[in-house]
C-alpha cells in the first residue's frame, strides 16, 4: 500500500466509523443535551476533563460554551479542568496524578453541575477519580467514551449518562467524539437560544 492508498483507507475508516455512530447517536446526543441545557437554565455550569487528545477536547467544548460555538450569543459557563499547568503539576507533584481532575471537581463543583468525562481508554485513574468526585458533590457526570466503555461506564449511576462510540480503535473514537461534541454545542445553543443569524 502506498501513501496515499493509506490516506484513502484512513478516510473511508473515518466516514465507515462516522456513519455507524449516525445510526446508534442521534438519541443519545439529544439527551445529553437536555441534560446540559438544565443544568445552565438553572445557573449551573459544566466542567470537563480528559487527557491527551480528550483533553484537547475537553479544552474546545469549553471554548465553544465560553465564548461561541457558530453564532454569536451570550457565554455559557464552562470550565476544563486540563488547562492550568500550575494547578495539575501542584497536585501530581504533592499528591497523585491520579487526583489532578478529582480535587479541581471537590473544590470547584456543586450540586446540579455536570461534569463531562471525554476519554477513549475508559480506564484512566484520574478520569475514573474524577467521577468518583462528582458524586460525592451530587453532580451529574456525562460519559463522552468508546470502546466497552471500560471502568468509566461501569461507575456512572443511575442520574449519569453514557455517550459511548461505536468504535474501538482510539482516532475513530476521538475523531467521532468530536462530531459528537459538535452536536452537543449545536442542540445546546438551538435548544437555549433558538435559530440565530450569523
């Protein structure tokens, strides 16, 4: 196989990954949604965390709510938890790497707030701290996973909910998190402030 033969496989794995997820994800999102669009109608916010590229994701959600995600409209609060440097290699140097997401939850959530946990392993100590956390602060955790869904899924509760994508290999996953992610900001935005101009 050559380079470019690579590349077109790469792409039609991509859209193969993508179409499976259009058929089993529509419902899902617009739960999600709901979810997220009660919890900011009633003065809650969202944080998020993931690491490595779920981090980068996490990070974009965020700067979708915060700022916009297509059309101008007023901020929706949201915060990830990946981004101050400071912060996490204070808390993995001091204590755990484990805990780099969980004490930022005790300390910053509340009861009606959700946390979104994007993660393709399913399996990180930290993410799965994390969940642990939001529980013991009543929040609501939204799985953003892959896979089987791993050690995340088997902890969310009865009030939590489980995106999972239909994929195992870790780009598909990440790259249809995205789209799923895009549509969560999407159905947010429509849902809160209607069909907006530019």
């Amino acid at each position: 196989m050559d380079l470019q033969d690579r590349i077109i496989a790469n792409f039609h794995s991509s859209i193969d990954s993508q179409a499976t997820a259009s058929e089993i994800l529509p419902p899902l999102l617009e739960h999600a949604s709901a979810l997220m669009v009660n919890c900011l109608i009633n003065d809650n916010k969202i944080l998020a965390c993931g690491n490595g590229g779920s981090a980068a994701l996490a990070q974009h959600f965020a700067s979708e709510m915060l700022n916009r995600y297509e059309k101008d409209r007023p901020s929706l609060p949201a915060m990830a938890l990946s981004t101050d440097s400071s912060t996490l290699t204070a808390i993995a140097n001091s204590g755990s790497f484990n805990e780099i997401f969980s004490k930022q939850v005790l300390a910053l959530g509340q009861p009606g707030d959700i946390l979104l946990v994007i993660t393709s392993s399913c399996k990180s100590n930290n993410v799965v701290q994390a969940v642990q956390a939001a529980h013991e602060r009543g929040m609501t955790v939204i799985a953003l996973t892959g896979s089987d869904g791993g050690d995340v899924a088997s902890l969310l509760s009865s009030e939590d909910f489980e995106i999972r994508i239909p994929a195992s290999q870790p780009s598909r996953i990440q790259e249809v998190q995205l789209l799923a992610m895009h549509c969560l900001c999407d159905l947010i935005d429509y849902q809160l402030f209607g069909a907006m101009e530019g």
